[in-house]
C-alpha cells in the first residue's frame, strides 16, 4: 500500500495586482498553466520573476476571475505526474 501523492500545485492562488489579479506559479506548472488558460480562451502576460524563481501570469482588469479561478481549480486537482 502506497500513501496518496502530496498535490504539489495546491500553492496556486489567485492575488490582486494593480492592474487585475494574477497567479505565480513556478516555472513548469506556469507552462503548464498557461497552456490551459489559451486553450479555455483566457488572454494572459507571463512575466519571468527571476530572483524569485517563478512566473507570474498577469490578467488584465476586465478578465473573468470566476472562470480563471475555475480553470486554476480544475488544474490544480488534476491527479498523476
């Protein structure tokens, strides 16, 4: 018997910034993320953070928080590798 996988992108959250709200991530869940968010039609800026080692994916103010935060949700409860 094998213990569950400890989900490793439960830390993506969605935050306010000045311009909208955003999501950091790092540098593979933010591609893999990113990818997502084209293919359900959601426009976003990736911008590296490199002294931070991760990348935040900007959303500009009129974006839909309710289907973002959606597609963040079905990301981050995606099971296997």
């Amino acid at each position: 018997m094998s213990l569950p996988r400890r989900n490793d992108r439960a830390y993506l959250e969605i935050t306010k910034s000045a311009n909208g709200v955003s999501i950091a991530a790092k540098h593979k869940h933010a591609t893999d993320l990113s990818a997502l968010l084209i293919r359900h039609g959601i426009a976003h800026v990736r911008q590296e953070d490199i002294a931070a080692e991760s990348v935040h994916l900007r959303f500009v103010t009129d974006s839909d928080r309710a289907k973002i935060a959606e597609v963040l949700e079905s990301y981050k409860n995606i099971t296997g590798s």
